[in-house]
C-alpha cells in the first residue's frame, strides 16, 4: 500500500479558487455583479473562512474580483489569467489559444512593421544572441533547468512591441503572454518545436536588420500562422478524445 502524503494547504486555496471561478462561469455573472459571502462560501465548500478569504484575495490581486471593505467581493473582469489557471477543460484552454494567437497577429504584425522603421543595429543584435542562447538551452539534456529560456514565451514579440514604444500595446501584448503561457501549463503540451521556433525567429530578426517592413510583417505572420496550425490540430485530436501532444 502506498504512503499517505500530507495534504497542502495550497491544494485547499486552489480548489476554492476553482469552485468560485466555476461559480462565476456557471452563474453568468455580469461585471460588477456580487458573489456570495466570505460566511457563505465557507459554509457552503465547508472550509474555513480564513482559507476563503486567502482565495479571495488572489482572485483580487489577479484581477478577477474587487473586494470592498465591508461590501463583500464583486466581478471586475472575466479575462485574467488566473480565471483560467483553475479549468481542467482541454476544450477551453485551446479554443483560448486560439483567440489569443489571433489577438497576437493583430497587435505582432503591426508592432513588428512599426520596429523596423526604427530598430537600432544593437538591438538586432541583442535579439539575435538572445535566440541562439535560447535555442542553445532548449536543446541542452536539462532544458527544463533554465527557468529563463523555458517554452513557450514570448521574448521576441515583447521586445519588438517594447521598441515601438506604445504603452498601451505593450500592456495588452504582456497579458497575452501571460494567458499564453497559463494556457499551456493548464493543457500540459509541449511548446511550439525549439529548433522550428528559432528559424521563424532569426527570419523576423534578419529582416528587422533590414529595415524591411514587409519582410518583417511577412515572416511573423507565417509564425503566428504556424502557431495555429498546431492549436487547430489539437483542436483536432480533442475532437477525436485524443489528448493533444504538441502546440503552439
């Protein structure tokens, strides 16, 4: 017989984090609309009502609710990661890979044309080295050792918005990645091939040196579509109760 194992009290703040974030999903609450009390909840999970107020608290920090002092805890938004970190839904999580892969075509193939008017020479490379080391490390016998270079991320693509210089664009593209990436970590695929990853990458770059907008525009976007290609083949082996083995 196997040993029990101590039960953490982290799985504890995660499974209420994943009833109310199934709650709201369930319910259909609107924005601004108000859960159930912190006595409440605890009564009904049958948990402490420390433990519910530690969850409520990450749901704040994330975004997704607003508690008011003394008014109870209200929906703030629908689209932050951690609103996503608790589902188990294959269907979900892909279908969301895909919508953020179109969000990242609208904001990349833009960002990167705008860049290569104005890209300086050391920055080219800068991004160059960056890849190489990255690709060095994924094909290392421990890339999972590398915390810094682990797949999928979106190191290329931010730095490109960031010489654009638009703040508003660089917010949306980091929350991208940061739902990308969550995403990923739900479904427990493997990250877009490194060495495939690498060769669109140096293309972007190659034509950033360039300062050639429509080469750059042009090579992200054979990226981004490969990308989907992967997710709609998941997609695809879902749809046949098969669990999806590779992605974007």
């Amino acid at each position: 017989m196997a040993p029990l194992r101590e039960i953490k009290k982290i799985i504890v703040h995660d499974a209420i984090i994943e009833s109310i974030t199934d709650y709201i999903r369930s319910s259909g609450l609107a924005l601004g609309d108000r859960i159930p009390s912190e006595r409440s909840l605890a009564e009904t999970l049958k948990v402490s009502r420390s433990s519910v107020r530690g969850a409520l608290k990450s749901l704040e920090t994330e975004g997704v609710l607003e508690i008011r002092h003394g008014g109870g805890a209200y929906l703030r938004s629908l689209s932050s990661p951690i609103y996503y970190q608790y589902t188990s839904d294959h269907r979900e999580n892909l279908h969301l890979l895909r919508d953020l892969v179109q969000a990242r075509q609208a904001i990349e193939e833009w960002t990167v044309a705008e860049a290569a008017k104005v890209i300086p020479k050391d920055e080219v490379k800068r991004l160059a080295t960056q890849q190489r080391r990255q690709l060095k490390a994924l094909e290392a016998p421990d890339p999972a050792g590398d915390p810094e270079h682990r797949l999928p991320n979106m190191d290329l693509e931010i730095a490109i918005t960031r010489v654009v210089g638009n703040a508003v664009l660089l917010d949306m593209h980091e929350k991208i990645e940061k739902m990308w990436k969550q995403a990923y970590k739900n479904l427990q695929m493997a990250a877009f091939p490194a060495r495939m990853r690498y060769e669109h990458h140096m293309a972007i770059i190659s034509a950033l040196g360039a300062r050639d907008e429509e080469a750059a525009r042009l090579a992200i976007s054979v990226h981004n579509r490969s990308l989907e290609k992967h997710i709609a083949r998941a997609i695809e082996k879902l749809e046949q109760k098969t669990l999806p083995a590779a992605g974007g």
